[in-house]
C-alpha cells in the first residue's frame, strides 16, 4: 500500500468521523442527504461480498467492517431516531436515486471484469459508488447555504477521490501489470463531480467565508 | 507473474 492509497482511506474514514459527529453533536442531519448515504450501504454491501472469500489484511477487512457498519449507523439514524429524523430536509432529497441503481446494475452487467456473482456486484458497486454523491450534491446546490460540518464532509470525500487517482497513477508506474480501467474510470469519473464543489469551497476558503454555493 | 488474488483497494 502506498501514502496516496493510504491517505485516501484515512480522509474516507475522517468524512465518515465528521458525519458522524455532526449527527450526534448537533442532534441534526439538516444539509445530509438520506439517499446518497443509503447508496453508500448498497455501495459498501455489494463491494464487500469478498469479506468471507477473499482476505487481504487484517487492515483491509478491519475497514471493510468499519464502512459497512458506519453507513448503516448513519442511514439507521436519519430514519428511526427520534430527534434527528426531524431534521431531515426531506423536500431538498428528491433525487430519483433508484434510477442510480437501476443503471449501475445495468452497465455492471454489461461491463465487468469476470462474468461471476461477486465481480458483477463489485462492478455495481463501483458504478454506484461513481454516483451516489449526486444526491447529495443537488441537495447543496438546492439548500445554497452549506453547514461548517457537511461542507467538511464533501470536502473530506472529495479528497478521499482524488488521493485514489494519485494512487492509481503511483502504482501504474510502480507495478508492472497495473490495469484496472473500471475502477479507475469510474474514479475519474466521480471525481469530476466534485470538481464544482471543491471550486466554491477553495473560494470560500480563501475568501475566509461562509460556503455558499450558486443557484 | 502472479495474478492479482481479488481486489485490493477499498
């Protein structure tokens, strides 16, 4: 494992620390979309069928276990707990983010690295992992004010991206048979989302202001 | 060369 890789997962986990603390320091997940982190369980549930068959490191299935578990406590909050759910911009989260699955599962049918259970369903969970932040980013460009927390949360999960294609660029010149053009395509791809956001958040950090972003 | 055993990243 190289510093890119490993900086990428410590900013993965660190996005996951602050959502987690805004939810239970303020009691509120105003600002947090519902549907992008119930993407984030379908995303980290498919990825991690390898948990029985597959072992890497006791690092790499300790993580699996902590983002499986993460997701699950933070979708489980914003549904069933009493305060919090209240605070829940439900009418900001109207993205149709079933047509996210549908299409991921679709491409991952098409497009996989072998035609077996577990490499359809990483490759679905690759695609959806591409996208799942779009709810979450249509709900900030609706809301236009960005709380400190959740902005640090994008922010932390931006980050967490572009560290993986650092990574990936490391290991095509370090490893001799380096090729995984799904996952790293798809990186692409959804680092590119956050190319809008990082833009407003640079500003408003220069600017040392409050985030906001544009209509 | 050995191939890769599964996926490796997170």
């Amino acid at each position: 494992m190289n510093i890119f890789r490993f900086a990428g997962d410590m900013t993965h986990l660190i996005s996951i620390v602050v959502l987690l603390l805004k939810i239970y320091a303020t009691k509120s997940c105003s600002g947090i979309s519902l549907k992008t982190q119930e993407l984030y369980v379908i995303v980290f549930l498919a990825r991690y069928l390898d948990l029985f068959t597959d072992f890497i490191s006791v690092y790499n299935t300790v993580m699996k276990l902590v983002f499986i578990g993460s997701s699950l406590a933070i979708v489980w909050c914003m549904r069933m707990h009493r305060a919090v759910k209240r605070t829940y911009d439900k009418e900001l989260d109207t993205f149709r983010h079933y047509f996210l699955v549908l299409g991921s599962f679709v491409l991952a049918l098409l497009l996989h690295e072998k035609f077996t259970f577990q490499e359809i369903f990483w490759a679905f969970s690759i695609y959806l992992e591409a996208v799942a932040i779009l709810p979450q980013l249509v709900m900030l460009q609706r809301s236009g004010n960005v709380d400190n927390l959740t902005g640090q949360y994008v922010f932390f999960l931006g980050a967490y991206r572009a560290f993986y294609i650092l990574n990936w660029i490391y290991r095509f010149f370090t490893e001799p048979h380096f090729s995984r053009w799904i996952a790293c395509l798809s990186g692409l791809v959804q680092t590119a989302f956050y190319a809008d956001f990082f833009y407003y958040y640079f500003i408003s950090w220069k600017n040392n202001a409050k985030l906001q972003l544009p209509a | 060369l050995p191939q890769e055993q599964g996926h490796d990243e997170l």
